[in-house]
C-alpha cells in the first residue's frame, strides 16, 4: 500500500462506506446520461424523420440532468477534486495552509447544505401544492425530493472525505 491509501486510525469502515457510494453515484449518474442520450436521440429522430417528437422529452432531459449534476457533485465532493481557479488565493494560502483548508472546506460544506436545505424546502413546498410539471404532470416534489436527497448525500460525502483526508486516508479517485 502506498502512504496515501493507507488508512488513518479507525477510518477502514468510513472508508469503504464512502467509496460504496461513490460507485453507486457514478452508477446513477451513467444510467441518467444514458437515459438522457437515448430519449434525446429518440425525440430527434422521431420529430425529424417521423414528424412525432417525444411529447414531454425536454421535462424528462431537465429531471434527469438535474439528478445526473447532483450525483456527479457528491462524487466530486467525496473525492475532493473540485476545479479550482488560484488567482488571489496563493498568499493567503501561504500565511496558514492548515487553517486555509480548513476555511475553504468548512465554506464548501456551508454552501452545500444550504442548498441541499432549499431544495429540501422547495420540495416540502411542492408536495404541499401538488405542483406538477406542465407537459406531463409529473409531481415536482418527487424530482425536487431526489435532487435534494442527493445534495444531503453530497453534504454527507463530503464531511466523510474530509474527515478522511484529516486522518490521511484519502479516498483512492480510481475505487
């Protein structure tokens, strides 16, 4: 094993719970791309050829690239491999590297569950209201409740990735 697989004191069952959902998150998000793929081939080629487009294939597309974007967030979030853009940030990172990945980390957290937490509002308010969508009447509280759900996994993941980044056992980006 190579240092940075090692796994920290007690770390082994987090570990192997986090990288669990981390492939059952890469499995959710290939199935709704897939999804997404064929229904958008299907709708071009049925208004195209046939003059019959799917009748509702952009409220479907819209659904699934939402759980598509939130799934692929916890992945990102579990891993720690977000895209980062250093402009300003190279001197305060200098002062206090410890203290400025603790911030940066601790900052990401807050952002995520203040969404996960406005979804999760906005799904409660869509049940409420029997909101659907338009075309076909889907009730949006199950589309909001999922993306949502996936927002507070994401939140989760990534208290779980950090805490395994503190002990030193980092989560293996090809597991």
């Amino acid at each position: 094993m190579t240092p940075a697989a090692t796994p920290g004191p007690n770390t082994g069952w987090l570990r192997s719970r986090l990288s669990g959902l981390i492939v059952a998150l890469e499995y959710v998000s290939s199935a709704t791309i897939l999804i997404m793929m064929m229904l958008t081939f299907a709708d071009v080629v049925g208004r195209y050829v046939f003059a019959q487009p799917i009748l509702g294939s952009s409220e479907m597309i819209s659904a699934l690239l939402a759980v598509t974007i939130f799934a692929g967030l916890g992945i990102t979030n579990a891993r720690d491999e977000h895209i980062v853009v250093e402009l300003v940030d190279h001197r305060f990172r200098a002062l206090s590297p410890r203290v400025y990945e603790a911030m940066i980390q601790l900052f990401s957290i807050g952002a995520m569950t203040l969404v996960a937490y406005v979804l999760a509002v906005s799904a409660w308010h869509a049940f409420e209201t029997s909101h659907r969508t338009f075309v076909l009447e889907i009730p949006t509280f199950w589309i909001t409740g999922t993306v949502s759900a996936l927002a507070a996994i994401s939140v989760i993941s990534q208290i779980a990735g950090v805490y395994l980044i503190l002990t030193g056992a980092r989560i293996d980006p090809t597991s």
